[in-house]
C-alpha cells in the first residue's frame, strides 16, 4: 500500500517533495521490518546467518546484533495489521481502490500539509498528545488510524482550525455527519478539505484536468455557493481531488435536500 502510494504521488502534479520523503521513509521501514522477519526466522530454522550475508550486504555478527528476535517481535506487534475490508457507507477499502483515495489517506494529506505550512515539529506534536514522535509520523502517513482527539491536537499545535479537517475525518472514521450540522455547509467544507488536501491549486489547473466538463461558476458555486451544484458536477470534482465519488453523493444528498427544502437559503 505505501508503495502503491507512493507511485500515484509521484505521477501527480505538485506533490510535495515532503509528502513523497514522508513514503520513502515509510516504505524504508516496512522493508527494514520484513527484513528482521527473514532473519529472525533463519535463525528459528537453525540455518546459519551467514547465508543471507551477500543478500542482505551485512555482516552475520550486524544481522544478528541489529536483528535480535526481542526487537523484532516489539517492532511487530506495534505495527498496525491490515484489516480485511468491511461493509461501510463509503466502501472505501474495496480491493483495487487507489491508496490516495481512500478517506484515510485524504486526511493524512490534510494534516501533513498543515504541519509541513506549519514549520512545527513532529515532537511538538508528540508530546502534546504524550506518544513517541514515530507514532506522529505514522498517523501523518496515514499507516495509522487517527483519533478525532488527535486532530484537534495538531491543528492545534499548527494553529488551523479543526473544523476544516472535521468531515474528512468523519469519512475516514465512518461516522456519520451529526443531524446538527448543516448539509450545505458541510458538503462544502468537505470540498474544501479535499481541495487543501490536494494542494490548493489554482481553480484553472482544476478547470483544465476536467477538460472543461465543469465551469469556474460549478467550481465556485461547489466550494463556496450559493446553492448545491447537480450531483455530476460534484462527482466530477470528487474524483479530480482524488476521493471517492460515493463517499460525497450521500453528503450531496443531503445537502440537495436541505437546499431544496429552503429555496431562498444561500448560506
């Protein structure tokens, strides 16, 4: 999946040179992870080190120090394991689903280009919610699930306001949006998550991925209003910031409705 991440980000326009790091490092992990598997199960086969020496471009005595079963079985039963993928409004982890466009994924972009905007420290953000600063940095991945708590801490500690960041956690978390909060408005903030979380580009760069399928008055109408655009605008621009058109067409739904129900609304 990191890999899988890390392809798509590099194939999309204005990735931060941060965001991609933030993968490689990732993905370094995953692999040193793995390779302690090998080794620890070499040595429970009672098969000598020095075989996978040449492999590995380490010394028997390095893999065995570096390597030691205790470490190992730590390190693993920190490590989140995948989940099998479950019945969910948004079915967002369905086999063959792109990894940036799962809701997860969309959040973790959010909050890592609010930190990186930020010029904060992980450890700042680590010790505010008292965790090690790996576990800040696995959240900012998106390797693991993020708290609601948790996000207020780094919106927090970034000085942004939580809100923005709210319904792209709700789709992660799949918790659906409160009877309280208004459909309009909540569409469009979620709208406007996904958009900083794909960069903030410019409306035209926007415009011109669409191939002109949508005008600048659906984008501005979608982001800001008045009104509800039709439902195959709000797709198409669900999919052009790279999420997932059936976690927005029930957030469309209820927005149309609220709309429809007060024509003369134009928060």
């Amino acid at each position: 999946m990191v890999s899988e991440a890390l392809l798509l980000s590099a194939y999309r326009v204005g990735t931060p040179n941060t965001e991609l790091l933030q993968l490689l490092v990732s993905l370094r992990d995953v692999v040193d992870e793995a390779i302690g598997v090998v080794v620890v199960r070499q040595r429970a086969q009672g098969e000598p080190l020095a075989d996978l020496e040449p492999i590995a471009r380490r010394t028997e005595d390095r893999l065995r120090k570096k390597y030691d079963p205790l470490s190992v079985d730590r390190a693993l039963a920190t490590r989140r394991r995948p989940m099998p993928a479950m019945p969910a409004h948004n079915s967002a982890t369905a086999a063959g689903t792109p990894m940036l466009r799962r809701p997860g994924q969309r959040l973790a972009c959010a909050l890592t280009r609010m930190w990186n905007a930020s010029g904060r420290r992980q450890r700042e953000i680590a010790e505010q919610m008292g965790v090690h600063e790996s576990y800040v940095s696995r959240m900012l991945s998106g390797q693991r699930e993020v708290s609601w708590r948790h996000v207020r801490i780094i919106c927090e500690v970034c000085g942004s306001d939580p809100q923005l960041m709210k319904p792209l956690w709700e789709a992660a978390a799949n918790v659906q949006p409160s009877n309280a909060e208004d459909p309009v408005h909540y569409l469009r903030t979620y709208l406007q998550g996904l958009y900083y979380a794909f960069g903030s580009p410019d409306p035209e760069v926007i415009l011109a991925a669409a191939q002109r399928t949508i005008s600048a008055d659906d984008l501005g109408r979608a982001m800001l209003g008045p009104g509800v655009p039709d439902w195959p605008v709000i797709e198409r621009l669900t999919v052009l910031l790279q999420s997932l058109p059936n976690i927005t067409r029930p957030l469309w739904r209820r927005a149309q409705a609220a709309a429809e129900s007060s024509p003369t609304t134009f928060s």
